[in-house]
C-alpha cells in the first residue's frame, strides 16, 4: 500500500509542476517517508516520455501502447511498474519493458540502460541512435559517450543532464521546460526545434 501511495504522490507532483517538481526530491533510502534513489528515477522516466516529442514514422508494435524499456540488470525493481501504472502519454498506457539486447528495443519510447551495460554502452547508444529512442542512464560519462540523459546523484538528489545534440540526432524535441530543469545542457537547439 506505501508504494501506491508514493505512486499517487509522484504523478501529484508530476502534474503540479512538471519535471522541476522532481528535481528537488532527495534521493534517501527506501522508508515510508521518503523516495529512493531508483523511486525518484523510475517517475523521471514517465515525466521524460511527457516531455519529448517523437517523428511520427517511427515503429511500433502496438498503437496503443507507450513503452519504457530498461535494457540489462532491471535497478528499479516494482518502482518502475508502481510509477506507470494505469498512467497514460499520448492518449497511450505507459507500459515496461525488460530487455536484455538492444536490437529488441525498436518499439521503445524511452529506453533506460543499465549499468550493467557499461562496457558495451558505445555499440548500445550506436544501434538506439537509429530508433528514435530516449537514451537515459546513470553510468558515468553517458552523455559525453552519445546517450542523451544521464542521471546524476549531487548531495543526496537525483539531478540530470542533457546532451541536446544526440536527442536532436535521432529526431526528437526536448521541451525547453526538460531543458531548463536540466543541471547541464551539451549542444544548443536548432532552429525550428
């Protein structure tokens, strides 16, 4: 019953304010109280999905279905399923995925990898690059290596950085407000994005 209620308290919050509202939440150990680190993590994920716009031609496997896919060693365990469940992007219901190469992530909207795949992150970002994937995860240098959003724990809180040119790369647009709750931009918008 606590993890609904965290559920309800993220998609309140979600809705007040945007992503901003989630970028001052400290990232604590899992009590009553207070959301982990992979809590607040896995309601980033459903907020980023509301705040990127897809090309229209891409994939998918089912039309009405919006998903989030975690790719390698799952670290959110039910927070994730908690997060989504019965919310909606798009008039889609959100749904996760659990996937364990990247050439089954070609439906995905947002696709989070794990640190688990830390060595082979470059051939991962080369084949999602293709897709019109969101690329997000929390391994170091992410977005200096081509991902797009990379989770950074700064004194206690989950913040995130932004490379724009890799989003822009793949097609998508980053809503300004995503970008200026951002702790870090890379690239400027093109014009007409």
């Amino acid at each position: 019953m606590i993890l609904v209620s965290h559920r309800t308290l993220w998609v309140r919050l979600a809705l007040l304010a945007g992503v901003g509202a989630l970028v001052c939440f400290p990232a604590r150990s899992i009590r009553a109280s207070h959301p982990s680190e992979y809590e607040v993590e896995a309601a980033y994920l459903y907020n980023f999905g509301r705040f990127v716009q897809w090309p229209n031609d891409i994939p998918s496997s089912r039309v009405d279905q919006f998903p989030i896919c975690v790719l390698g060693a799952d670290p959110f365990g039910p927070a994730l399923d908690v997060t989504i469940s019965g919310e909606k992007i798009g008039g889609k219901s959100v749904v996760a995925r659990r996937i364990s190469e990247i050439g089954t992530a070609t439906t995905c909207r947002v696709l989070f990898i794990s640190s688990s795949e830390d060595k082979r992150v470059k051939e991962i970002l080369a084949a999602a690059e293709k897709l019109s994937i969101l690329t997000v995860s929390d391994i170091p240098r992410f977005i200096e290596d081509g991902g797009m959003v990379q989770f950074i724990l700064a004194d206690r809180t989950v913040r995130f950085a932004i490379n724009l040119d890799a989003a822009q790369q793949a097609r998508l647009n980053l809503s300004s407000q995503l970008l200026k709750v951002a702790v870090q931009v890379k690239g400027n918008p093109r014009p007409g994005m």
